[in-house]
C-alpha cells in the first residue's frame, strides 16, 4: 500500500477527531455534561455518513469520490466517530448472510468494550502516580 493511503488516513482521522471534539465541547456548553450529547450525535451522523459512503462507492467504484475512500472512511469516520465502523462491520455480516455473527458482534462487543475500560481504570487507580 503507498505512503499516500496512510498519510490520507491519518489526515481525515485528525480531521474527523477534531470535529469530534470540538462537537462534543459544543454540546457540553449547550445542554450541560450530564449526558453525552456529543457522542450520541456523532456516532450517529458518523455512522449515517459511513453507510451512505460504503454504498455509493460500491455503486460506482471508478469515481472520484472512490479514490478518496481511505481518507472519508477509515479516516475521518473512524477519526470522526466512536462507533462508525463498528456499525458498518456490522450491517455488512448481516448482508452477506451472517445474521447469527452480526447478532453475536453486538452482544459480545459492548460487554467487552465496557470490561476493557473498567479494567483500564482500575489498573490505572491501583498504581501509584509516577513522579
């Protein structure tokens, strides 16, 4: 793969993580921390967005919009969202006749997701600081 896939990917990922974030500050100052309003309408709109470029590049692969796959899909999607690919991966199985491992993809995958981070966080609060 060339230099110029990784380096679109990388642009689009920063690209789409800085919309993220700067989303995500919008609506914390709009409607208060209390909920994450932010990560809702992004993985939302991501995964809209990811669907909808999936399936028009499938359609007509020979276009422009298909070179610029790796830059608006791994890219600023998967920089943009915390759930797009996730949703995509998922759609996919059950399109191609996998509808059992798309159904086990989500039941594993947030259990999963959920004890990675609960064990991150406490590996985390049972070292001390480091100086």
């Amino acid at each position: 793969m060339s230099w110029k896939v990784y380096l679109a990917v990388g642009v689009g990922s920063g690209a789409g993580s800085v919309l993220r974030y700067a989303i995500s500050l919008a609506t914390m100052t709009a409607f208060g921390g209390y909920f994450p309003w932010g990560t809702l309408l992004v993985n939302v709109l991501g995964s809209g967005l990811i669907g909808w470029l999936a399936a028009t590049i499938s359609r007509f692969p020979h276009t422009q919009l298909a070179r610029w796959q790796p830059l608006l899909i791994a890219g600023f999607c998967g920089g943009f969202t915390t759930f797009s690919l996730f949703s995509l991966e998922t759609i996919h199985l059950i399109q191609h006749g996998y509808p059992t491992f798309a159904l086990l993809y989500v039941l594993v995958s947030l259990p999963l997701w959920l004890m990675a981070v609960w064990l991150g966080e406490r590996i985390a609060l049972s070292r001390p600081p480091s100086q």
